[in-house]
C-alpha cells in the first residue's frame, strides 16, 4: 500500500511541477486532523490530502499559496475557539501548530517514492531550518500525541520541527475467499492493511473477485496455514465456507503470533469449538479466549457488506490499540527540552 501524499510528491517531482506541503506538527486538545496530517498545495488551488478542512485548511491554504509565490516556508499556530472557526463549523476548543514547506517537490521524486513505496521503515523529518531531510541509519523516534501537545504549548523538540518514521502497513491474513471474504478485503485495502486471501478453490481465491493489490495463496489448507509468517504486525480473520474449515484453521492459526485472530460464528459456535479443542488439547483456555467469535462489533448488521464493516471496525480499533502501545514506549524514550 502506497502512501498517497508521498507518491503525489513523487509525480510533481518528476513533472517538475512546484507545489507546498502542509504538516500537522502540533495538537493540543480537540481538532479536526491529528497530529501527522498532510496535505499538497498546488497553485491552481488543488488540493490533496487533508489538514481538516474548514477554516484551519483555508489558513493552511492561504498560506500555501503565498509560501508558493515567495519560495518562503511558514509555520502557523491556531487556536480552535468561537472566534476563528464559528463560520466554518470549526469549534473544537483545541489548538494545532503546522508547517507549510513551499517546492516540497524538490527532494527529488527517488526522496518522495521511496517513502511512498512502505517497504521498510524509513525514518525523515523538518528541521528548524525547514530542510527535509531522512535518515538512512536509527530511525527517528516518531513524535506522539503527548509530543503533539507539549509542542502546541511552544517547548521545542530539539533540531526537528517535525519527525516521522514511514513503516509497512500491517497485514491482515484472511481465511476464505468467499463472499464475507470478498466484502471485506478491498474494504481492508482502502482502511491501509496488506492483505493476503487463503482458500483451496483457486475458481474463487482469483483476482476476478478479489482486487489485484492484494495476494491470493490457493492449495492445500495444511500447506497454507503453515505459510512464512510476515514480519510485520498481522492480523488474522477466519471466514471459510464452513465449521468444519474454519476449525481446520483455527488449529494452527490460534498458535500463530497474531496480534488479533477473528472467526466467524455465532457464541454457540464458539463454545463449541472451543470445549473440543480444550478437551483434545488442541488449545488451552487462555488461547481459545484470545480468539474473537463472534468477530465483529455489535452495529445490527444483516446485509454482507453491513457485516463487513462491523467485522473491519473491530480490526480497526485493534490496530489502533497496538499503535498506541508503541507510541506510548517511543514517548516514554523522548525526553523534550
């Protein structure tokens, strides 16, 4: 999975093309974007990206377009209270600090897409000075939201403006190709997850159901659970054409080291599986709770696609979880003057 505003950065280098780059470099209490937002400014007053709309991107815009004529890069500093955004909608309470770096493009298109490009973690950042600059040895330690709010109360982090480490999407492995399967992978494309479709019936684990960015693994179900294990945080959805396929998974995935592991089912289901693979000793109890059946948050849902999004909200907050675990570890290993 690209990521879209550095690949755009990419093409305006290549096109020679000179556009600004607005970051999110600071947040303290509610605003519309957090802190990491970007957006591209082109001169005919396009816009890719976001850094929350309304008035605050309107500011951004301006002056975009300004730093754009002048080549001058700029920071803002806005508070977000009745005054400023009454008319646009935008009365969080919160305040956001930003950078609008002018001819953004001019690391050069290699800079831009090997960032896009998410092979492998790659660290960059604005220093005080406005230069872009990555770091090809220690990564940099990413600023996190408690970051955010000490550099919206004015205290500095050291040489950077803003930092960033540019890491691959994790993975979400799904089991069945099915149409619960074919609702939900170019749904979990679009919400940043690699995703990889398992099935033993290549007539539809194939690309004229699912789409091409993603990988399709058909064969035997023993020779497909044993599958190398990606290197980067994985997620596990289990959805075959039956109980019977869906245990056959289970039994090795639920010794596989997933961050989160789903099956579809009901509770009756679950408890089910779960006494005979306690009574065989296929798995413990502490494992068999660690899977989620029913997979899914509770919305109501009845149509396949309803279900799809109540199954994708659930691996969303999961994710989120595990970011915000490793945000907390960097924050604690940052010490800000």
């Amino acid at each position: 999975m690209k990521n879209l505003i550095f690949q755009a950065l990419a093409e305006a280098a290549r096109n020679g093309e000179s556009v600004a780059l607005g970051i999110i470099t600071g947040v303290k209490g509610s605003s519309p974007q957090k802190l990491g937002a970007k957006a591209i400014f082109h001169a005919d007053r396009r816009i890719e990206g976001t850094l929350g709309g309304g008035c605050l991107e309107a500011e951004a815009q301006r002056l975009a377009l300004h730093a754009l004529k002048t080549s001058q890069p700029a920071t803002f500093d806005l508070v977000l209270d009745h005054d400023f955004g009454w008319d646009d909608g935008l009365i969080c309470g919160g305040k956001v600090l930003g950078v609008i770096l002018p001819n953004a493009q001019s690391p050069g298109e290699r800079f831009w897409t090997e960032l896009a490009e998410r092979n492998a973690a790659k660290s960059w950042g604005v220093k005080k000075d406005f230069t872009v600059v990555k770091l090809t040895n220690a990564p940099l330690p990413a600023l996190s939201p408690s970051d955010g709010e000490r550099l919206a109360k004015r205290r500095e982090r050291g040489d950077w403006l803003y930092t960033e480490t540019i890491t691959p999407p994790c993975a979400l492995w799904i089991a069945g190709s099915g149409h619960i399967a074919q609702a939900v992978a170019p749904l979990a494309l679009q919400l940043d997850f690699a995703v990889t479709i398992f099935d033993d019936r290549p007539e539809l684990a194939n690309h004229q159901f699912f789409p091409r960015e993603l990988a399709i693994r058909t064969g035997h179900w023993g020779e497909l659970c044993q599958a190398p294990f990606p290197s980067v945080p994985t997620f596990g959805l289990i959805v075959t054409r039956g109980h019977k396929h869906d245990a056959l998974v289970l039994e090795t995935w639920i010794h596989r080291p997933f961050q989160f592991l789903g099956m579809i089912g009901s509770a009756r289901k679950a408890r089910t599986i779960s006494e005979h693979f306690i009574k065989k000793k296929i798995a413990t109890p502490e494992e068999m709770a660690r899977v989620a059946c029913p997979v899914g948050i509770k919305i109501r849902s009845q149509s396949v696609m309803e279900i799809a999004v109540d199954i994708l909200a659930q691996y969303i907050d999961k994710r989120a979880e595990l970011v915000n675990e490793k945000q907390t570890v960097a924050s604690g290993k940052i010490e800000l003057v």
